[in-house]
C-alpha cells in the first residue's frame, strides 16, 4: 500500500480526495492538514510515500511549502492551478491533478507514481523547488528591497542585506544587524534574489554569502556559519542544506 500524505486549505477537498484514494484499493491516507505549516511538522513525523499537495493556500502556497520542506517526498500537485502554467513544472513532479479530481486521472498518477518508485527516477523535491522558485520569478534579480513600516518605505540595497529570516509569519532583512519588515516570503525572495550570492540554509533563513566568514561544527551534525559582520552572528545550518551552501562558497 502506499503511505500518502494530502495538503489541501479546503478541507472538502481532502474529504473528497480521500475518498478517491480509499477507492483505488492502492493507497492508505496515513494523513493529511488544511494548514501548510503545520503539515511541515506532519510530513516529517508520518514520512510518506507521497505527498499530494494544493498549490494556492493562504499562509504558505505549495511552492513554499515544498521550499521548505526536509524530507524528499515525491509530490502529486493536486489543483485548480492554470493548466498551461503547470506544464513547465510536470517533468519535475510526478504528475497533477486538475480538480475537481477524476478516479481514472488518479489512477494514471499512481501509476507513474510506480513506476518512478520502481526505476529509482524519483525528482528531487529540493531541485523541485528551485525550478518551481525560477518559474515564478521569471528570472528576475532584486537590487532594492522595499521595508514599510507606517507611513515610512525604507529602500534596502540587497548588497548591505547580510541575511533574511522568516519568524513568527513575517520576513526581516537584516543590515547591519537592523532588522526590517519585507513584504516577502523565503521562497520569493529565493526565487528572485541572485543564487551566485544568496543561499537557503535553513527553512527560516537565507544568507548574502558575501558575509561568510567561517563554518564549525554544530551539536546536530549540522554547521553554524558566523558571519562577518560586527554581531559575528551566528546561524545555523540545516543538515541537508550544508552542500548547498558550501557549493555557493566554493569548498
């Protein structure tokens, strides 16, 4: 049987989606949350076969759900999306279903769902993310980023910004050890800031890698990168996330 996993902010959706996989005879739905951010921890603790994920949630979306997520599930995006837009993201997934779902659409996705599993040809959700980040921004680069507060816009120039943070469903800038409200997500500005110099090291933060200036060890196997600026702050470094970061640095 196969362990799935549904996300989805209409909770008829899943009650329906459920009901479809309970019918197939193939899949036992060991899960599933209306709220994308409390199915981060959810995913990890069930581990899933698959996840079958909506797109267009309020909080987070399924991009950024999928940006954020540490256990490499393979995703079904179920969705309402435009068509035409997910085609340029079907190689990379392993399939989508536009709703409202049909059994037979389903059927066709379990399938190749089985045959990706068999052949080991699983995409990589975090290359998933990138692609899906790219897509969406359409290539472009931030130079300035704006922070309001009240009345008062503040423009930042991205190269004083040493790194972003995610915390308590806001985005800060921080410069100069300041830190400032943005009006973006991690994902966004993943997608929108250069990859050469920003990189994702923890699902709440991302670094101006120009601020570098060493790595040690940390008690989780994972790293702590201090940065060269007068806090010597340091940040910490997912597990998974240290190749990434040391491929930005070039070591």
């Amino acid at each position: 049987m196969i362990r799935a996993f549904i996300v989805d902010d209409e909770r008829l959706a899943v009650e329906r989606l459920t009901r479809l996989l309970v019918q197939t005879n193939r899949v036992q739905v060991a899960g599933s949350s209306t709220d994308p951010e409390a199915a981060l921890d959810e995913i990890a603790r069930v581990e899933p076969d698959v996840l079958f994920l909506d797109i267009q949630m309020p909080g987070l979306t399924g991009f950024e759900l999928l940006g954020q997520l540490e256990l490499p599930v393979p995703v079904i995006f179920t969705t309402a999306y435009d068509e035409h837009a997910l085609r340029a993201f079907t190689t990379n997934s392993i399939d989508y279903l536009l709703k409202p779902i049909e059994l037979e659409r389903l059927e066709q996705a379990l399938d190749k769902l089985t045959r990706l599993t068999q052949a080991a040809q699983l995409p990589d959700v975090r290359a998933l993310a990138r692609e899906l980040a790219s897509q969406l921004g359409h290539g472009r680069r931030l130079e300035r980023i704006a922070s309001k507060v009240g009345e008062r816009t503040t423009l930042l120039d991205v190269t004083r910004i040493s790194h972003f943070i995610a915390r308590d469903k806001l985005t800060f800038a921080v410069v100069g050890g300041r830190e400032h409200v943005v009006d973006l997500t991690l994902t966004q500005l993943e997608a929108q800031l250069d990859p050469r110099r920003f990189v994702r090291i923890h699902r709440s933060t991302v670094v101006n890698t120009t601020f570098a200036h060493e790595l040690h060890a940390d008690v989780d196997g994972g790293v702590v990168l201090r940065l060269r600026d007068d806090a010597k702050t340091d940040l910490s470094v997912a597990r998974d996330r240290v190749r990434d970061l040391k491929d930005t640095l070039g070591i």
